[in-house]
C-alpha cells in the first residue's frame, strides 16, 4: 500500500494552499474525486473567475500539470467548505487534464479512486 506523507504548510503562501491540501483518505489511500463539477467549478463557461482572475487561474492549472498534480475543488478547501466535507480533486480539472495527475493515475489503477458529490 501506497504510503502518505504529510505535507508541511507552514511556509507556504495562503493561494498556493489549494495545491497542497490533501485529497487521499490517509487511512486507505483512497483518492476523492468529484463526481461531478460544482455549481462554481473554475472550468465552467461563465464562471466568473475566469473573467476576474484568468491568469491565476491558468497558472493554477499549468503548475499542477508541470508537476503532474492536480487542482484541488476550492469548494472542498478547509474554511470555505461545509462541515464534514473533505478536499477532493476538481472534476473540472480531472476531466480535462486527469491523465497527467500522478494521484489519479495511481488511484485509477489500484482501484482507489472515490467519487464523491459536489457540496451544496
């Protein structure tokens, strides 16, 4: 079994955080997933923040395929998500660029991925 290691926050810069929060079940190594893009999924056409933040926006996207990461649902981020909902990988982005995240290939191909819905 795949081992988990713990990600240090300390000095990171609060927008870098959404690429650094884990999505893997710590216990089992089951990888969330959205089963499908939330009501605000960046990856929707009109979403607002790509009109007010595209180039972040972009360079979000271009560093987690660099570094064959993914885009973590900022739906599902500690603080902003509600209670009980646990950080889980953007359908948006799983969709478009899945086959480049290392977390997604290995989920997939041990059979721990796990879909799980959008919060409300």
């Amino acid at each position: 079994m795949m081992t988990l290691m713990p990600i240090e926050t300390d000095d990171l810069f609060e927008d870098d955080m959404a690429g650094c929060v884990p999505v893997a079940d710590a216990a089992t190594g089951e990888v969330r997933l959205l089963s499908e893009r939330c009501s605000t999924c960046i990856f929707r056409p009109g979403n607002p923040f790509r009109s007010t933040m595209p180039a972040r926006i972009r360079e979000m996207i271009a560093d987690a395929v660099a570094d064959e990461g993914h885009v973590t649902c900022h739906a599902t981020l500690p603080g902003s998500a509600p209670a009980g909902v646990e950080p889980a990988i953007c359908r948006g982005f799983a969709d478009t660029y899945g086959d480049r995240s290392l977390a997604l290939r290995f989920g997939d191909a041990l059979g721990l991925v796990r879909e799980i819905p959008p919060p409300s």
